[in-house]
C-alpha cells in the first residue's frame, strides 16, 4: 500500500497515526482529511483525527461466549485491544464474506471514553483532504445512536462519514468495557 497523502508510512505493526507533527493541519479552503475504507461494498470515512492507527489483520483472541458485535481482542503492546466487528454492528452481514488478506483494523479514539478500539473493516481505500462543501450534513434520526454524521460527495460515489463517539449505544458502551478489563486482567497473568 503506498504511503498516504500526509507522509505516514506502513510500519511493521501498523500505521502509527498519533504524531501531532504528522497530523495534516486542515488545509486552506476548508477542507478536511479523511480515512475513507470499504465496509460491505459501501465506501465509509473517519476524521483523520479520529484515526490512531492503522493494524493490517492480526491474529485476534476470542473468549467463548462474546457477542457478535465484537470480532475479538488483539495484544497492541501489552494492552487488550477490543476489535469491533463494524459490518456486525452497522447491521451490514448480508454480504458476501472478504478475503481476510485484505482487511484492516482501524484504531480509534472516543468510542469508549479515555480507550483505544479497534474497527475491523474491509479495506482502508485512501486518506484525503475533501472539500467542505463536498460534506453534507445527514441528520441523527437517519441513522442508528446517529452514528452517520455526513457523506461525503467524492468522484467515485459517496462516503458515508461515521462518529467514533456514537458507534456503540451506552449500554453496549459499559459491556466492551467490561469484557476489555476481563481481556486486560488475563493478558497480565500471562506478562505478570
């Protein structure tokens, strides 16, 4: 995958994304970057400031009985990263299955409050500036917790702009958050 427009580059374990330094400034003109993925033949985007870091598909523990919802837990340097399944979640699993070579992980902040999440998605697409008014708003009520807060018009079809912040309802919220400390306090009895 060649290196994104802001000079980040594929590193061993991932794209780390959480360099101020690296972080594009919002460029004149309005515009905005954005990390546009595939997710069941839609083309989805985060804020790039949402964006942490970018994992290809890594070998995921999963505890017998989680809910779909929740594809698995990866060790990111010590620490149970909890993996949605955001097809599962977005109530897209009527598709055809992806080749897992392809899929990626995306790390991002505010989901949980003060904690990492990963997304599992199809395939990250790009990262771009889009011009704002290429972003049109889309009201709450037109998607579920609201999650959907734009879409973007871009040359190849739309974009559907997700919040981090309104993926997972709070009552989803307070369960990965108690299955992540289950995940955490058995990954130390093997580091302890």
């Amino acid at each position: 995958m060649a290196a994104p427009p802001d000079g980040t580059r594929d590193e061993p374990h991932g794209t780390a994304m959480t360099n101020p330094e690296a972080r594009p400034a919002t460029p004149a003109g309005g515009e905005e970057h954005y990390l546009i993925f595939a997710l069941a033949g839609l083309r989805c985007a985060l804020p790039r400031e949402a964006v942490r870091e970018l994992l290809p598909l890594p070998r995921m523990s999963r505890p017998p009985s989680m809910p779909a919802t929740l594809a698995g837990f990866v060790n990111l340097g010590g620490e149970a990263l909890p993996v949605l399944a955001l097809r599962h979640l977005l109530g897209l699993t009527r598709t055809a299955p992806v080749e897992p070579l392809y899929r990626h992980i995306i790390v991002v902040e505010d989901t949980l409050p003060g904690t990492r999440v990963g997304l599992l998605v199809d395939r990250v697409l790009d990262l771009r500036p889009i011009a704002a008014e290429l972003r049109q708003p889309v009201p709450p009520e037109d998607s579920l917790n609201g999650c959907v807060v734009a879409q973007l018009a871009l040359p190849e079809g739309p974009a559907h702009v997700l919040d981090p912040a309104r993926i997972l309802m709070a009552q989803e919220q307070a369960r990965l958050e108690e299955l992540t400390r289950k995940a955490a306090a058995r990954l130390d009895e093997w580091t302890a």
